[in-house]
C-alpha cells in the first residue's frame, strides 16, 4: 500500500501553510492571467519566475504550476463572453461559450465550463498519479543514447505538430540548441560564444529567455490593439448560472470523453491542452445526433473542450517529471525552476525527491478546488476584470519584467538580455517563426548535447549503434515518421490551399 | 498585402541562414572540433550552425514559390517598449529603483500616441509604490530605491 503512504506525503506536504499559500497565489494570478487577453501563460510565467528563486522548491513548483492550470479555468472566461480567448487552449471554448453569453446563457456556460475543467483536472491528475511512478521505474535502466532520442522525439513533435511550418518550426529548435550552447561547455570547460564577456560564461538566462521572446514580444504586439470588452456584469450572477436539467444530462458524457482525450494528447510530446480541446470539439461534433446545434450554442461544445485542455494541463507533467523531458514550452520552464534549484530532473526525481513529487500532485488536487471557489462566487470579479484597459496594464507587466530579470543576480546584463531576446521575438513574430520551440531547445540543449557526446562515446563513434538498439531506433524511426507526416500533411494543406496563402 | 513571392520568408530564410553560417564559422575557427568518438567543443555548435544554414535554405527557397503577405511592421511601439527596458538597465544602477521605474514606464507610456503627462506621472508613481511593495518589501529583495552613482 505504498500509494497510500505517498499520496499522504503529498497531502502533507501540500497542506503546509506555506506551500498552499503559494498554490492560492498561482492560482489566483493563473485566473487574472488567463481572463486577460494579451498575456500568455509562458509570458506569466516567466514573468513570475524570479521570485521563485527565492522560494523552496516545492512551493516554487506549487506555484508556477497553479499559474499554468489556472490560465486555463480564466481562458474560458475572456472566450465566453468576449469571443476572445484569454489562452490558445481556450479558442475552441469560444465557438459555443460565445453564442451561449449572446443568447443570455453565459452565466450557465461559466459554471459548466468551470464544473468540466475541475472534472478534467480530477481525471488528469488520477492519471498522473498512476503512470508517472511506472514510467520512471522503468526509465532509471535507460542509457545516453536512448534519452537522446527520446529527447529528440520531444523537440522535433514539438517543432512540427502545433505549429503551422515544420521547416520553421525545426529551425527555431536549432536555434535554441545553439544558443544553449553559449557559455562554458560542460565537457571540456572550454568557452563558447562569449566573446570574452564574463557574464556570458553561465550561459544566457532562461528567464531573460522567455521574458524576451514571449514578454515583450506579445506587449509590443498587443499595445493599442486591445481594448476592454463590452461586458454585461449581469450575466454572471448566481440566479443565471443555474444550468438546465437538460445541460446537465447533455454535458457529462462528453465531459468523460473529453477527459480521456486530454489526458492522452496532454502527456504526447508537441501536443498539449490547445490541441486537445480542439480534437475533443472535433469528436463531440461528430458523434452527436444533431450536429447542427454546434456553433450556435451546444453545452457539449464548451463541456467537452474544457475538461480536456484541464485533463492535458495535468498529464502534460507525466513525461516532466518522470523522465525529465518536457513535453511543450510551459513544461520546460518548470524543469528550468527544478535546475535552478539544484535538483535534476530525469526518472530519479520520484525516488530522490518524493515530497517534492507527491507534494506536487496533491497540490494539483488543493488548487483545483480552490479554482472551483475562485471562480464560481467570484466570477464576477473576473469579469470586471475585462473591463481594465490594457494601457494601464502592460507598463506594470514590463516593470514586473525589468525588476524580476535584474533581481536573479542583480544585474543590469540581464535587463539587457531581455532586451536583446525582446528584439529577437518581435522579429520573429514579424517573420512569423514560432518561438516556442526555440525555447524547448534552449532549455533541452545541454541535456541533449551531454547525452549525444557521451553516447557517440559509448559507440567509439559508430552511428549504427544507435540503430542497433530496439528502444532507440523504435523512437528514431518515429521521429523520422513524425517530420515525414508533417511535410506531407504541410505539402497536402498548400495544395488544396487555392489562393495559395499558407498559415495566414 | 499580397505579394508575388513570399518575401518574408524568403528573408527570414536569408537571416537564418547567415546566422547559421556564421556560428559555425566561429565556431570551427575558434573551438577544437575533435573526432566524432571524442568530440571538442566545437562539433555541437558547428554541426548546430550547419542545420540552421540548411533549414534557412529551405525556408528561403520554398517561400520563393509561393505567395505571401507583407507583414506588418510596428515603428513606434518597439522603440518605446525596447526604449523603455533600456533606459530601466541604465538607470537601475546609477540612480536606484524609485527613478528607474518611474523614467522605464513614463517611456513605455509614450506608445499609446498620447501624451498625458498628469496621467503617465501618476501611473508611474503607483507603480513606484508597487515596486518597494512587492520587490522591496514583500520579497526582501536589496535594491536601493534611490542612489546617486552617475
């Protein structure tokens, strides 16, 4: 009965004042995040991750990940009653939540979208619980040259499935290889790239990183763009959440369904919560008597969405945490906040650090409750919150920016940094490369380059080794499948593409 | 604007690939290589450089077939907003927290193409006192607030 033991420890430790504290705070700014439009979860994230320096790093865990499920319970909101989506993982939720609020029905479409996602959550994290101990069990016999491809599978779905352009998606990922390797080698000591600067010698910051390319970057794209919506409060009030008898015998089928879809594409690499609800739509869609309804109001179009963007957000941590390979972007930044530490990442984490693990998924329990109080009472709070305007918003975000990137070693390089990997992530969006999978290979570059090396070692040279070994060229030959799929279905869309304008 | 080629991705393929070359130029010149048994620790960023020239190639070619749009290109904002991280770095130093935030903001204010000077000082001072609020007083950090070392 050893889970009973853990998931105790886990209790305990996420019940402790000071870690349920920081899993109330990132919660609480997930929601604010994921109800206001203009700022992404990554962007919150990296924003908030100085101050998790100072933290312990359970707690600084606790809290970036209650920022990351708590973007999606306020994404739904923005995508309800403003028909924009406050998170990508969102967008779907508006095709229905929208035409609900228009038809004086978006008070019950905010406490079913809230009900899925808390469902979607608890089915996620059941899943979570179950495997990742399995997984890591079995990934502690793994060698270099397996975690290399596996690390490889990871960056190369990430780089060609969500995005629009493989080519491109793959070039930022060799982009952030590359500028990983800035900074002393950690093979031979020799200094790469720092052009005898000595605050190079580290390495770039992967907080100045992803304040960069997705901070700045999105305020540069979003001044004078957003306006506050034009909201009715009263569509929030208790007396117009109360759902039908017949939405509730409408919704939880695809609220199961929608589950086990997100808990699957949540724990693939390169899928994630936006995909999810995008297949769940999809299916939901197809299997109902009256397809028709969809788009024009159907409570199985926002319940099924909802509780699988929730679903993936858990099982996204499965191959985090047990192997130490982030899945997408968000996930990479918690296994930067683990590095940052002091603690590996990899299949040992569960064993070597078991409050830390437990103590995470049981926070996921705590904070999903406490998402369910924060947003059912409040949430008309939430919806005056739209009302801000983002004039008065983004100088506090770039304050939060500049204090947070100079306060890691307080030093003005790094205020620098952000500067320089702002320029470069507004050139990016303006040439249309993705910068998510830049950062994916930037944090995963030292990792891959450490086990390339060592591997080549291990084969005196001798590429066939990796061939030789069943697992390793089992998740080879899958990468090869994964790049060859997605120029084929690329080449495919260009060709029915008429007008010929691609990823517009 | 629809253009006759891809004219963004041919130039984003064009600054790839440059980028490419150049790492791994530098890289080949001033970095061991070694073998590929006992690589130096040039090899990684050389074979990296390679990639990112092919890829660049392959965006830059492929964009030559095709039609696209001209982007659009924001002037103004960027320069506030990269002006205002700017002068942040600068100031934070010399003149301590208090003026770095007030004088970072009041430039980042200029992007919304009104000037309201009543307005921008009292955002800037809110933001002041949230700054000592949560950095200063609520996590400890040790930044003076103001300082005078020009």
């Amino acid at each position: 009965m050893d889970i009973f033991a853990n998931l105790a420890l886990g209790l305990g430790t996420a019940l402790s004042p000071y870690n349920l504290l920081y899993c109330f705070l990132g919660v609480f700014l997930g929601t604010i995040i994921g109800v206001i439009p203009g700022i992404g979860v990554l962007a919150a994230i990296s924003m908030l991750f100085p101050i998790t320096f100072h933290l312990e790093p359970t707690a600084a865990l606790i809290m970036l990940a209650g920022i990351w499920y708590g973007t999606t319970y306020g994404g739904s909101t923005a995508s309800i009653l403003l028909n924009i989506p406050g998170s990508p993982s969102s967008a779907v939720t508006c095709l229905d939540g929208y035409p609900m609020a228009r038809q004086g029905r978006g008070g019950v479409a905010l406490l079913m979208t809230t009900l899925a996602s808390f469902g979607g959550a608890s089915i996620g994290i059941v899943v979570l619980t179950s495997f990742s101990p399995v997984i890591a069990k079995y990934a502690i016999y793994i060698s270099s040259a397996e975690y290399f491809a596996l690390m490889l599978l990871g960056l190369v779905a990430a780089a060609t499935i969500t995005n629009g352009s493989a080519i491109k998606g793959l070039a930022m990922v060799v982009l952030g290889l590359l500028l990983a390797t800035v900074g002393m080698d950690s093979q031979s000591g020799a200094q790469r790239f720092t052009f005898g600067n000595l605050e190079l010698m580290d390495g770039l910051s992967i907080v100045a990183l992803a304040m960069g390319l997705f901070g700045v970057s999105e305020i540069v794209a979003s001044v004078r763009r957003i306006h506050p919506g034009d909201v009715d409060p009263k569509s929030a009030t208790w007396a117009a959440m109360k759902p039908t008898r017949d939405d509730v015998r409408r919704s939880w089928v695809p609220l199961f369904r929608g589950a086990g879809i997100g808990s699957f594409f949540g724990a693939m690499p390169g899928t994630g919560p936006s995909l999810a609800a995008f297949m769940s739509y999809a299916v939901e869609h197809r299997m109902s008597r009256t397809p028709e309804r969809f788009g024009k109001g159907a409570i199985e179009g926002v319940v099924g969405p909802e509780s699988a963007n929730n679903a993936a957000d858990q099982t996204a941590f499965i191959p985090t945490l047990s192997l130490g390979i982030p899945g997408s972007p968000t996930m990479a930044l918690m296994l930067g906040a683990l590095m940052i530490h002091g603690i590996n990442p990899g299949p040992n984490l569960i064993s070597e650090q078991p409050g830390l693990f437990w103590g995470l998924v049981m926070s996921f329990w705590i904070g999903n409750l406490l998402l369910l109080i924060l947003n059912v009472p409040l949430i008309g709070l939430w919806v005056r919150l739209l009302m801000v305007p983002y004039r008065m918003m983004y100088p506090a975000i770039l304050m939060f920016i500049c204090i947070g990137a100079y306060s890691v070693r307080y030093s003005p390089f790094d205020v620098f940094t952000v500067l320089g990997f702002g320029m470069l992530g507004y050139a990016m969006r303006v040439f249309s490369l993705p910068p998510a999978p830049l950062l994916l290979g930037f944090v995963l570059g030292p990792l891959v380059e450490t086990h390339f090396r060592r591997a080549m070692i291990m084969a005196r040279g001798d590429a066939m080794y990796f061939l030789e070994r069943p697992f390793t060229a089992t998740v080879l030959a899958l990468t090869v499948a994964v790049v060859v799929w997605s120029i084929w279905a690329g080449l495919r869309r260009r060709a029915r593409d008429k007008s010929g304008l691609l990823d517009q | 604007m629809v253009t006759k080629r891809d004219y963004r991705d041919m130039v984003a393929g064009v600054l790839l690939l440059l980028l490419g070359l150049a790492a791994a130029w530098y890289a080949s010149e001033n970095y061991r290589i070694g073998t590929v048994t006992r690589m130096g620790a040039g090899m990684v960023p050389l074979a990296l450089g390679i990639m990112l020239a092919g890829l660049g190639l392959v965006v830059m070619v492929s964009g030559w077939f095709r039609k696209g749009i001209m982007p659009e290109v924001r002037v103004l904002t960027p320069i506030c907003i990269f002006g205002s991280i700017a002068v942040f770095g600068l100031m934070i130093q010399p003149f301590g927290l208090l003026p770095a935030v007030l004088a970072s903001t009041t430039v980042a204010s200029l992007a919304e193409k009104e000037f309201r000077p009543l307005r921008i000082l009292l955002s800037g001072l809110v933001l002041c006192a949230a700054a000592w609020g949560i950095f200063v007083f609520g996590i400890g950090l040790s930044i003076p607030l103001l300082s005078w070392k020009p």
